[in-house]
C-alpha cells in the first residue's frame, strides 16, 4: 500500500517541473516583446527557484516512496514469513524448503518492483495528467479536448498491447528458465559428459537454447519500443493539432507556456507507459500461492534439532530470519520442524563384477523419507546388482553404504514364497493386514486368485504373471519404511500402472516411505521425484526437466 505522502510530493514534482519549462518559454516571449530588464531578472530568479524546488521534491518523493514501500514490504515479509513456518512441516520436503523460501522472497521483491516502477509512477502521471486536462479546458476548451482524446487513444494502445506484451514475456520467461535448467544440469554433469564426449553436443544444444532466448528478449524489446514509439507519435501530433488550434487565438507568452508544458509532458508521458508495460509484465503476487508445494505429513524424527521459536508468531522478528534460512537451506526438515536425513546413502561405490569388468565406478546416490525415486538402466547396466547391494544380499568392494536393512523390503526376477495360503505368504511381510486395504490393492492388480489358494514352495502352481502382482502385494501391504522395486510395472496394462503409480505414491506421501523404482521401459518421468539413470558404470542425477533436457538423449544411447 502506497502512502499519500509519496504519491503527492511525485505530482508536485512533476508539476514544479512542467511550470519550470513553461515560465522559460513565457520569458523567452516576454523578452522578445520588451519587458523591462527588472521584471526579467526577477522572473529568472524564481525560475532557478523552481529548479531548487524541483530536485528538492522530486528528491523527497523518491526517499519517501522507497521508504514507505520498503516499510510496507517489510511488514509483509514478516506476515508472510508467520504464514510460510507454519506451513513448513507439511511442505514436501522434496522442494527442499529453500524452493519455498526463494519462492517467498521472489513474490516479495516482485510486489516491491510492482509498486516503486509500475503503481507509483503510473499513478502520479495520471493525476498530473488530471491536472494538466483540467488547466487546459479552463484556458481552451479545444485545446482539453484534443490532449484528452490523444491520452485515451494512448492508454486503448496500451490496453489492446497488453495481451501481445504479456504473451511475448510468458514464452521470454519459458525460455530463459529452459535455458537456466540446461545449465544448471550442464554444471551438474559436465564430468561426466566429457568424460564421455558428449560434451560438444550437448554445448551446442545449449547455445541453440541461449539463442532462442536472445531473439526472444529482443522481440520483446522491439514490440514494447515500437509500442511506445506509437503512443510518443500520436501524442506529438496531438501538439501539432493544439498549435494549430491556437495559432493567433492566445497570447504569444501564454500560447508559448502550453507548448512547452506539452512538450515537457513527453517525459512523463514514457515514464507512464513504461509503468504500464511494467505492470502488464509482473504477475499478480498479490496471492501468496503456496498451494503449488505439495503438502505431506511427516512422522519420523531424525535429529533432535527443534525450529519451534519459530513457530511462535509473537516472538518472530526480522532478526529471525536469517537464521531460519540458514536452517532450512541447510538440510530438509521433517513435519516435527526437525531435520530429516538421508535413509540411503551410497559414497563412492566402485563394483568388478567377477569377470574383472568394472560395474560401478565412484556411483554416488541419496533417498530421503517420502521420497518416490526412479532408478534407470538398460539390461546390463547393474540394475539387480544395486538392488542386492541395497538388500544387503551382495557386499560392496569400496566405497560407503550407510542403509538400515531392517527397514528395507525388496523384490526380486523370482519372489520368495513358502508353503502355504497366499494370505499367510502375505502376513510374512506384516501380520497385521488391513483387510480393506487388501482388497483394494488385490482389485487394483486384478488379482483373482483367492487368499485360501495353497501355494507350493516358491510359488511354482501360479503362473508368472500371478506371482509377479502377489510380489507388487506384499510390497504394497509391507510395514517397512524402504522399498526397493525391480521393474514393478512390467507386463501391466496402462490403467494399471496408473493406479500403481498412484498407490506407490500415496504409500510415500501418507506414510513417509522411501520408495525406489528401478525400470528400463518408458514411464512418466514427471510423477517421480528423483530421477537417476544408470549408463556405462556411472549413476547420473537427472532433473525434473528431463522431458525438455538433450542430455537424456545422450543417457539412453
């Protein structure tokens, strides 16, 4: 919210300033018609005057109005800050809590530009523009017609431009966050690629990117130049109809003051257009909308490292805040506003199969609680390998695993299973099943074997197919926190993994679950959190942009 003091020493600034300009030219006229030599001196003494009275206001209005405005932004800040730590334990922790926080800060600084470059000067050209109509129709009512008319043929410009304006920053914006998210995934994994060759492909791909968004910004340039041009061009013309109108009609001094005042307004008048294109490029950040962060409860405490001053709104001032920045880009915190650490960490791994041949080398991977990760890799690339390494069933030859395997449940090519009923193969895994539970997991899989069905060791009287969703069961129906899926979409129908992927997910959100999927067909990618994909030996970290980013063309080959 603006204050009225800011937005009044702005008009009196341009007013003193119009005045200056006018006064110069009645001097002028009156000087050449024959004043006497006192009367000008005066009248140059309190032009210089007005200059004094000029930078002064207009000095005054700029420290007022970026003091209010940062006052006004200050406070919301600490508003929305209040707001934001009371949403931080159900924030999804894989946004990484600073995501919330750049996000906070970003809609703050926009408000802040919206209103010292858009709504404050935008608003002091229009009253001064108020008066200046008003002061016209008193002198001429033709003359405060045709400046009248020239100013709403100008704001309909900028109104009809609006779309065009906004439709070019949107793709400008789009692109220059492509560009960004490409290199940043170049920064990420420019090692490996050189290490690999792909290095030169992938820079001109970049450069392509880059390029696209230079031409982009120049369009955007050049339209709101060429926009301004127009408006400039019929306000011009607007002067040339006024000199028109009152050629022989005024007085020589007065006729000379409202010339100058005119041509003195096309300062301010770019000054307003520029606020209104400025105002048609930054979005409403009006609305704090933290609705995009996915929101979770979490249960599990890893550390006892509390945030809880926090939470208090009655204790939290500015002071504060660096500090709570500093803890929330430190780690991820969990729904207690206590730190989670990572429940998979893998350090340096290097693996030689028996042959001698070099599997893994110096692979290097991360899963926090609630996490839903895809692992990919084609046939060969030590899929299964890295899912024994992580039940525990192969030991690692160097590097650092830290997993607690009590807490894992993972699934091989062929399930365990004993003698028995296929519900009691099922409470092997959680004795206390949820029988509700159980029959929507079953209907979802379209399992139609009943739970009486006796199974023969290892399951050998069903067919593949019966075993492989019995496995998706138990893994379903697990009570464990970590768990480890081989290629768990295989051989189901597309309305079938989406209802698995959906069952998977919920699993990771309602119950904090770590889940790691690892695939070598096509899946949507946008559905998971982590994305990592085995290739030659090395684990890469790929984004969630990997949709639109080339270097996942250089992984699948």
């Amino acid at each position: 919210m603006m204050n009225k003091m800011g937005l009044f020493m702005g008009v009196i600034s341009q007013t003193v300033n119009f005045l200056l300009f006018g006064l110069s030219g009645y001097l002028i006229v009156q000087g050449a018609i024959g004043v006497p030599l006192y009367a000008l001196i005066s009248m140059i003494v309190v032009v210089k005057l007005f200059g004094l009275v000029k930078a002064t206001t207009h000095y005054i209005e700029r420290l007022t109005t970026h003091k209010i405005t940062l006052n006004d932004v200050s406070h919301l800040r600490l508003e929305r800050i209040q707001h934001m730590i009371s949403k931080l334990p159900t924030i999804n922790m894989l946004h990484n809590k600073s995501s919330y926080i750049d996000y906070a800060i970003e809609s703050l600084e926009l408000k802040q530009s919206k209103h010292i470059e858009g709504i404050h000067p935008r608003n002091i050209v229009l009253i001064t523009q108020l008066l200046l109509i008003v002061v016209l129709l008193i002198i001429s009512i033709e003359i405060g017609l045709v400046i009248t008319i020239a100013f709403i043929v100008i704001k309909s410009i900028l109104f009809g431009s609006q779309k065009i304006i906004q439709r070019l920053e949107k793709r400008k914006n789009n692109q220059f966050k492509k560009y960004k998210a490409n290199l940043d995934e170049w920064h990420r994994v420019k090692l490996n690629l050189q290490s690999h060759s792909y290095e030169t492909q992938f820079l001109s791909q970049l450069q392509k990117v880059r390029e696209m968004y230079e031409s982009l910004s120049f369009l955007f340039e050049f339209v709101c130049k060429i926009i301004k041009l127009i408006c400039i061009t019929i306000y011009i013309l607007s002067i040339a109809l006024v000199i028109y109108l009152i050629e022989s009609k005024l007085d020589a001094a007065i006729t000379a003051l409202i010339i100058l005042v005119l041509v003195t307004f096309i300062d301010s008048l770019i000054q307003w257009i520029d606020a209104e294109i400025k105002l048609m490029t930054i979005s409403n950040v009006d609305d704090f909308n933290i609705e995009q962060f996915t929101f979770r409860n979490t249960n599990d405490i890893h550390e006892n490292i509390y945030v809880g001053k926090f939470m208090d709104n009655n204790h939290l001032d500015e002071s504060d805040l660096n500090e709570l920045v500093g803890l929330v880009r430190n780690d991820n915190l969990n729904g207690n506003g206590q730190f989670n650490h990572s429940v998979i960490s893998i350090q340096s791994l290097r693996y030689l199969l028996p042959d001698g041949r070099l599997l893994f080398d110096q692979i290097s991977f991360k899963a926090f609680p609630g996490q839903y990760i895809l692992v990919k890799g084609d046939s060969g690339s030590g899929k299964s390998t890295l899912i024994r390494i992580f039940s525990g069933l192969t030991q690692i030859q160097s590097g650092e695993i830290n997993i607690d395997r009590n807490k894992v449940h993972s699934t091989v090519d062929y399930p365990y299973f004993e003698s028995g009923t296929i519900m009691y193969n099922l409470k092997l895994v959680n004795p206390n099943i949820n029988i509700e539970q159980l029959n929507y997991y079953m209907l979802m899989l379209n399992i139609k074997l009943s739970l009486d069905k006796e199974l023969s060791m290892n399951g050998m009287n069903i067919s593949g197919g019966e075993r492989r969703k019995i496995q998706l069961l138990r893994a379903l129906l697990s009570n464990q926190k970590i768990l480890i899926l081989d290629e768990p979409f295989r051989s189901l129908d597309q309305v079938t993994v989406e209802k698995l992927h959906h069952a998977l997910r919920e699993q990771a959100t309602k119950f904090n679950k770590t889940i790691v999927i690892f695939e070598h067909q096509s899946l949507d990618e946008a559905l998971f959190d982590s994305l990592y994909q085995l290739f030659n030996g090395h684990l890469y970290v790929l984004g969630h942009d990997i949709g639109n980013n080339h270097i996942n063309d250089y992984h699948r080959k």
